[in-house]
C-alpha cells in the first residue's frame, strides 16, 4: 500500500530520533535503544497496513508511537530494573572544556541513576514529560491514563528525584 508507505517514511523521518532517545532513557543503553526504536516503528507499520485511510489521516503521530515505543520497553524489561546511563543521548557541548564536560557528565549520570531507580510509573511519566517534553494529555494518551494520574506520576517522580519521600509505595 503506497500510501502507507508514504506516511511511514515521514513517521520514521520525524520522529526517529525522539524514539530511540525515548529508548535510550528506559533501557540505559544504544544497543537496546536501537531495538526498541525498530521494534516500535515495525509495529507501527504493521498497525498502519490495517488501519482505514480515515484513521490513518486523524491518527496522533507523537503520542501513539511513544505509546508503542513504552509498551515495546515494558515488554522487554518485564522484572528487570532497567540501567540508565543517559536521559537523553545528546553529546556534550563541544565549546565547553574537558572538565565542563566531565563534571555534565557526572550530574547526567547521577540522575540517570537517580531516574533509573523510580518506580516504573514515575519513571515512564517523568521521561516521558520531561526528556521527551511531551505534553501532560500527550503522556496520557501514550501511557493509556488519565491526565491527572500523569500529573501525580509526575509530581511523586519528581519529588523522589529531589530526595523528598512522600509516603508512597513502590511498584
């Protein structure tokens, strides 16, 4: 189906690169990173190939593909913490020193450990909002929650990268 094809080619286009850094900072490395941005783009062609052209046309690019690329991680990762290294794959600054570089390098790790060790809920919506700058109704509809349990998500996430407990429990 050409037309499909078409509109593959742009989905991959534009939103390649916001995939695998989505990957980058749910798995914590390229490798994984890698397949888990194939992964969700050969599922979206496949969804793609069965949709209506009406759908087609109406579809939330953005959001459905994050949804697809989450659910591609949570499948992969099933009981294991997964360890994240970047948030969200850039290079450091190439006009800044080596020590500038080095001492970036160091905060991005920490809170990659940081994030890495949140709950799967507060993780995903944290990344999803804040590295991947998703709108809170665009985390939503990737997620498959209600706004409001995102914002939570979100809010309690935060608050325990901060070193604030707020009482609530783990996953």
């Amino acid at each position: 189906m050409e037309g499909t094809d078409r509109v593959f080619e742009r989905l991959v286009r534009d939103h390649q690169d916001r995939i695998f850094a989505l990957g980058l900072a749910l798995t914590g490395n390229r490798h994984d990173a890698e397949e888990v941005a194939q992964d969700t783009f050969l599922r979206a062609y496949r969804a793609l190939c069965g949709y209506p052209a009406e759908r087609v046309r109406e579809l939330k690019a953005k959001p459905w593909l994050h949804r697809i690329a989450v659910n591609v991680v949570r499948n992969r990762v099933r009981g294991v913490r997964p360890r994240l290294v970047e948030l969200n794959g850039s290079e450091p600054d190439a006009r800044t020193g080596p020590e500038e570089d080095a001492m970036r390098r160091i905060e991005i790790d920490e809170l990659a450990t940081r994030v890495a060790a949140l709950p799967a809920r507060y993780r995903e919506a944290v990344v999803l909002r804040h590295v991947q700058d998703l709108s809170y109704a665009e985390v939503a509809e990737a997620l498959g929650q209600p706004v409001g349990t995102v914002k939570a998500n979100v809010h309690r996430g935060l608050k325990m990268l901060r070193g604030e407990n707020d009482g609530h429990g783990d996953d």
